[in-house]
C-alpha cells in the first residue's frame, strides 16, 4: 500500500479534460496551485450504508492543499458516497466545516447524516440540472420541468 507524504509545491489544471459537443461546450481545467499533502494508493473498504465492506480503488490519491481548500484528486473516477474516500486520505470528514462533492445523488447515502445543510449546485455538463442548456428533440411537450410556465389540465 502507498501511502505517503508529499511536500511539493505544484501547479496542475483539475477537471475539464472532456469536450461535450452534444450541448456546445469545451473541456475548461481550472488551473490549481497548492501543496501535496498526501500520496495514497487509493484504496478503502466502504464503511458507509450503500455497497457496505467493497473494496474501492480510487486509484492513485492526492490532496492537495492550497491554503484555503483541500482538494482530493483521483486517478480513477469514483462517485463519492462514503466517508472512508476521505479517511483514506488523511482527512477526517466529520472534523470539515465544508465538503463540496461532485456527485448529483449518491452523495446522500454516507454524507446525508453528518450534513447540517445541504447546497446543491448545478454545473456545467451533460449532467447538470439546467435543463436549458440542453436540446431535448424527442420528447413531448409540454412536460416538467422542461417547460416551467406549463398548467395542468384536469
């Protein structure tokens, strides 16, 4: 198992590596500075309500910290439904006064409980919750929450 210390100063761009030409859009990295505070191989066994004693492989793991957030960095992509994705890292969730998810759903399963509130966000991507960026050709209107201003009939 590795796991490790970092201790380099790095500047890497996060995120953005894929384009999505079905809404018009190009992949845009953010460009992150920080210090790698911790190198692990990425591996846990789930603790948490949903998919109980699997083994993950996140794939290499790095935090990176950059003063004001610590950023946990996969290699393999994983959704982020159990606590231990951080533990494994060094990094005790239940002690953060944020954590911020990419993840739609799953996220509720292991996080739900120790949340106090919940924000969620809509990003940029196939996946996001802005329907208007979207051009849906199949589908019969009016119907929500495609069409916000449609009235039911009776």
């Amino acid at each position: 198992m590795h796991r490790g210390r970092g201790g380099a100063d790095i500047t890497l761009p996060l995120g953005g590596k894929m384009d999505m030409p079905s809404i018009g859009r190009t992949g845009e990295p953010l460009e992150v500075s920080g210090r790698v505070r911790r190198i692990s191989d990425g591996e846990f066994v789930v603790q948490g309500p949903m998919s109980t004693g699997v083994r993950i492989h996140m794939g290499k793991s790095v935090v990176l910290d950059t003063g004001a957030i610590q950023f946990v960095i996969i290699e393999n992509n994983h959704e982020p439904f159990d606590l231990e994705m951080f533990r494994s890292v060094g990094i005790e969730p239940t002690a953060k006064q944020y954590l911020l998810l990419k993840s739609r759903i799953h996220y509720r399963a292991g996080f739900k409980p120790i949340a106090k509130h919940i924000v969620e966000c809509s990003g940029i991507g196939v996946t996001g919750s802005d329907y208007s960026q979207f051009k849906f050709e199949k589908v019969r209107r009016p119907i929500y929450p495609l069409d916000l201003d449609m009235t039911l009939s009776a």
